[in-house]
C-alpha cells in the first residue's frame, strides 16, 4: 500500500471515527522527553515483570497514558540509540557507532526543529557519553549536562539532582513561549549501588555488588545462575528505585500545572543483558534483551488512557512523534509519526531495523551485527564472522532457539525485506561520516572505567 492510500485511509477512518462520536485529543503546548538509560522492558512491571519494580509508572500509565507493548531502540548502547531519538536517523543513516563520534553538525535534529518553531528548548543530562564535547547540546538553548560532575564511575545516585535541574530549568524559563524538554536519567545503569536481596535473599556467593563491569566480564562465563540472578536483583532495585524518582519528576510537573499542557514521553535507550546470550551489560548484541524498551506516553486530555498499542515500533520514529504531539506537523522530518496509533487508527506494520558497531573490552576487533524485524520474525546479521540467525518472537521471544538452519525459506524471505530495508535506508545516509573529538584523558577514564573502549 502507498503512502497516499494510507493517508487517504487514515482520514476516511478519523472522519468514520468523527462520526461515531469519537474525537481526537488536542496537541500540547509543551513536551517533556524522559530517557532512563538501560531500561530494559521485560524487568519493569509496566511490562508484568513477577517483581514490581515500576509500581509508579504501571499506575501511571493505566491512569492517564498510553503503552507501546513493542517498542524497538535502534542501537544497543547509548550514543547511537540517542542520536537517532535525536535526529530521525537510523544509525546505519547518522552513522555515529563508536565511542569518539561527535553528532553530526548537519541533518535532522528534532531541538533545532522545536527551537525554529519558537520553543524553548533544554536537556538534563546525567551520562557522559551525552556531554556536550559530543555535540549532543545540538539545538538546545540550555544543556545542563554538569548535574554531577563526578558521575564518572556512576558511583553514586545523579537522579535527585537530575531531578533538581529540571525543576530550576522549568521555574525559570520564559514562560510566555512553549518549550522541549529532554530529561535523562541514569540509574539502572552499571553500577548497581542497590541492595536487592529482598528480590534474591540468601546469596552465599563470592560477588559482592561492589564490582567493576570489566570485572564482571571477567567472570561471567564462571557464574553461576545464582551469581546472575544476584546481579539482575540489584539492576531491579535500582529500577525501584528509578521508579520512586520519576514518581517525583511527575509530581513536579503535576505542581507546577504543567501536565495541563503538556504531554510526557518516556523511554529508555537500550535494555541490559543478564547472560541470556552469554554476556553482561550492552553494546554489543541486538537481543530482545538490550533492544526492547518501555515507550510510554501521557498527554493531556487523553481519550484513550489505560490502552496497549501492540506492533512493533522503533525510536527511530520518537523525533517526529515529538514535534507531531505539540501540533508541529514536520512534514520533512524523518520518520513517522506514532500519533495515528495513539488516536487508535490502525496502520500497517512496519519493519524495523537495528545495528550495534563497536570494539568489545579486551580486543582491538571492531565488528558490526544488523539487526531485522518484521512482525514475529527477527533476522540478526552478524557481519564477521558472517553468519545470520532466525529467530519467531511469538514461540520464542528470549531468542534461545536460532531457526536460520531449520526454516531457510523464512530465512530468505527476511533476508530481501532486510535488504530492501536497507537500500532505503542508504538513501537517506547523511554525506559525511561524523567527526572525531580528541578525548581528554579525564573523559577517556571515565569511559574506561564503565567498561567502554575496550582493552
Ligand atoms: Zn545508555
């Protein structure tokens, strides 16, 4: 079907739904992007996760938002992933997939296109590899990006000052002007500073929580499933606890009046692995795992609070989103919007594309996996050594059964819809690869010491 048969649906279906009574709820003023880095879907229980480790944000959402069951990230790390919540790009498009990249100076970039239509525009930033020596201040007229300077190793809590800039920001904007806001929070991120043994009590075992992410990828092929499900208890209660804090942030937003107007999109990043595939961490695989995301949005008078939209969607749409739930319908923006399922229209389901590109701690190898979904079907290229994997999500959605051998036909038929994909793709590729910063040897420490940049 074409893009004009689908717009012409789509109106025929809106005027239906007009009239049968059902009108569509009005753009916000303002918008409000929160990320939490490293979120993964299946461990909140917004997803039915067995512990609740998302109390606030499961009633939230039944209460006055709406649920993407399948949301995609484009890239199993941060700096990619964001770049394409930025720009519209898919990595394979923006091209930023290692560690020194600065984001593209030219191309799409959803602050630049709030800013040009008259919006405030600012970001909180709690991860470093989002600092502005990156270039991810692009379009941002206030980049707060020193709430704890001393985040290097993640330490210690940042989301109560995170928290803390974005009240200041908000109470001192110009208030005569609509604004962007972009909040990112860090917690579920390595390393687990939280107890959770009363998810997992009893562990005798020799880890301590107190481990570096180099360590523990010393160990993992040593552990056992109790040492793994000692470390996924603490991931759990550090999502507890992120949950307490957006429970704050909303309540912020909620006193100042703000949720009147303004309509809240949370999400995160990438997920976070507990050796379903061998490994710890992310950035190195496209695993349900480290690519499944909560997508929830809340805007206000919502006609349709409490709903589950089921297909799978990518980030890579989330720019466009933005702009289209304040009304700025950016006709030229890259992507699609994801307002047409939140008003309930149905639309056909499109495939999704995901790379991960970069250099594993302890080897100087750099190497690049694709990733391909379409419906229940998911096609992993892993380009060196050169192999592929099939595997049906609806049967097998921890992804432990690879079916490339034993269905080739479905093999194939996922291979053309990936090239196909792709050819589209390229043609949207920006010109120039992005530049390069020189890290400073405090940045390239603080990398290190997360387990970033390899041996
Ligand atoms: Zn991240």
């Amino acid at each position: 079907m074409g893009q004009r048969t689908r717009i012409l649906i789509a109106a025929l279906l809106g005027f239906l739904a007009g009239a049968c009574g059902r009108e569509e709820t009005q753009p916000a003023r303002n918008v409000v992007l929160i990320v939490v880095d490293t979120l993964r879907a299946d461990q909140t229980s917004l997803h039915g996760y067995a512990r609740d480790t998302t109390p606030f944000l499961a009633e939230w959402a039944q209460r006055d938002g709406q649920v993407f069951e399948r949301a995609l990230s484009t890239a199993p790390w941060t700096k990619p992933s964001i770049a394409s919540m930025l720009s519209g790009l898919m990595p394979q498009q923006h091209q930023l997939t290692l560690h020194m990249q600065k984001l593209p100076s030219d191309g799409p970039n959803v602050a630049e296109a709030f800013r040009s239509r008259g919006f405030q525009t600012a970001a909180i930033q709690s991860n470093h590899l989002l600092a502005h020596e990156f270039g991810y201040n692009r379009g941002f007229d206030a980049y707060v990006d020193g709430v704890d300077t001393t985040l290097a190793t993640h330490d210690r809590s940042t989301g109560p000052a995170v928290n803390a800039a974005a009240f200041a920001w908000l109470d001192a904007r110009d208030r005569s002007k609509p604004f962007f806001l972009y909040v990112h929070h860090y917690e579920p991120h390595h390393n687990y500073l939280r107890d959770g043994s009363s998810w997992f009590p009893g562990y005798r075992g020799p880890l301590t929580g107190a481990e570096s992410m180099d360590e523990l990828y010393g160990l993992v092929s040593k552990m056992s499933p109790d040492d793994i499900e000692f470390l996924r208890a603490r991931y759990d209660a550090e999502i507890r606890y992120q949950d307490d804090l957006l429970r704050e942030l909303v309540a912020g937003l909620r006193e100042r009046g703000l949720l009147e107007d303004t309509a809240v999109v949370l999400t995160s990043d990438h997920g976070e692995e507990f050796a379903e595939h061998g490994d710890l961490s992310h950035q190195y695989k496209l695993y349900e795992e480290l690519v499944h995301v909560p997508l929830l949005v809340v805007r206000p008078g919502e006609r349709r609070r409490g709903a589950r939209i089921a297909g799978v969607v990518s980030l890579v749409d989330l720019p466009r989103t933005l702009l289209d739930l304040c009304g700025q319908y950016a006709a030229r923006f890259p992507g699609r919007s994801l307002v047409g399922l939140l008003e309930g229209i149905a639309e056909e389901p499109r495939a999704c594309g995901g790379h991960a590109s970069t250099i594993p701690p302890g080897t100087n190898a750099l190497y690049e996996r694709e990733m391909f979904v379409d419906g229940r079907w998911k096609l992993v290229l892993n380009r060196k050594p050169g192999t592929r994997e099939l595997y049906d999500l609806v049967v097998d959605p921890r992804e432990q059964s690879d079916l490339s051998t034993a269905q080739p036909d479905q093999l194939e038929r996922m291979q053309r819809g990936f090239e196909a994909w792709k050819v589209a793709a390229e043609a949207g590729r920006l010109g120039a690869l992005p530049a390069n910063i020189q890290l400073t040897p405090e940045l390239e420490e603080r990398m290190r010491k997360l387990g970033y940049l390899g041996g």
